[in-house]
C-alpha cells in the first residue's frame, strides 16, 4: 500500500447551508459545489475547493456532509458534537478491490463492501480504531482525474 | 480573506513512533523500513546458524 493523495476531510455539519455562508464569508473560499443528496450514504455533502500546490484549486476539498432523515451514524456524530467537526480524512489509490485486500490483510477492519461515494468512484472506509483513531476513507481515484 | 492552501492535519497520537514503526522486513532491495531504533532498513538479526553437530 502506498498512500495516496489525500483528496478531501470530510466536516459534519447540521447544516450545510450555515457551513457555505461560513466557508464562503469567514473563510473566503472561491468555489463551492452544488450541494446534492448521497442516498445510498444517507448524507448531504458539499465541496469545497482549495488551492494546491501551484494555487489553482485542485488541492485536497472540504466535503460538508449533513444527515439526510434517517441517518444515524452523522446524526450520532453530531449529538456527541452538535457543532459539527471533522468526520473522517479521504485518500485516493488507483485500485479499490487491491487496496481493500491490503488492508484487510493487514489485520484493518474495512467497514462494508466498496460503493460509489460522492465523486462517483468507488469508496470503502476503515474502522478509525485501526486507523489510529481517524475515521478513513479510501476512494479510488476518478478516470483522467489529475 | 481568500481560503488558502490546506496545507496539514494534526493528528494527535499517544505515540508517534508507533505511527511509523517498520514494516516487518521482507528482505529485498527497497522493502526494508525505517527504523527509529536502528537506522534506515536495517533488518533484524538473523537466526544463529546451527554449526556441524547441531541439531
């Protein structure tokens, strides 16, 4: 396994219409998505763009994510801080299924099988207790992307 | 204010040794590791060779 680039934090939010106006008024960001619904997560997200290296803004995004109804593990993330707060930390790898095998062979509990998340690209995440205590998404990393 | 650069993430651990502690070596020309304790890709010990008579 070779860690890839770290495509984006996920931040839960109670709302994602307060987190725009704060990103985009406090924060100064220049281009934030569409928020859209992830039913198959049970989330709203959102992204955020940031700068990379070279300033254009391909860096690492902030993905908002809110609890659609009926969601339980972002809604119990925000009892215990109703805030919001980071949520989990996204790397890329080129090869989902290999990458999921590393990890299990590695004795990482991976939590469910690969499904699409919100770039479109197949996504798995790994307990954070394995993980040093943070929760990690592993994405692959979309077609002609970088 | 323009947003900027993202540019780390704290991480905090109770050890940051154990967040980079050696792979097991597997032998080999770039597999080994960084070992705090012993240098760069230093491998372990090897097991006694057992002389004429041994074993």
């Amino acid at each position: 396994m070779k860690l890839g680039r770290l495509n984006h934090i996920g931040v839960a939010t109670p709302s994602i219409a307060d987190s725009i106006v704060f990103y985009r008024d406090v924060m100064g960001a220049t281009k934030i998505h569409e928020p859209f619904d992830l039913p198959s997560q049970g989330v709203k997200v959102c992204f955020v763009d940031t700068p990379g290296a070279d300033g254009a803004l391909n860096g690492t995004q902030i993905e908002l994510i809110e609890p659609l109804p009926g969601n339980t593990s972002i809604a119990g993330f925000l009892e215990k801080n109703p805030a919001g707060g980071q949520h989990h930390m996204c790397y890329e790898v080129p090869d989902i299924h290999a990458a999921k095998a590393e990890f299990e062979a590695m004795g990482k509990r991976v939590l469910g099988e690969p499904r699409i998340g919100a770039h479109g690209t197949l996504i798995f995440f790994v307990h954070p207790k394995d993980m040093g205590g943070v929760l990690t998404e592993i994405m692959e990393t979309p077609k002609g992307a970088h | 204010m323009k947003l900027g650069r993202l540019n780390h993430i704290g991480v905090a651990t109770p050890s940051i040794a154990d967040n980079i502690k050696p792979l097991p070596f597997r032998g080999g020309v770039g597999v080994g590791s960084i070992d705090l304790a012993q240098g760069c890709g230093t491998p372990p010990p090897a097991p006694p060779l057992k002389g004429r008579g041994e074993g």
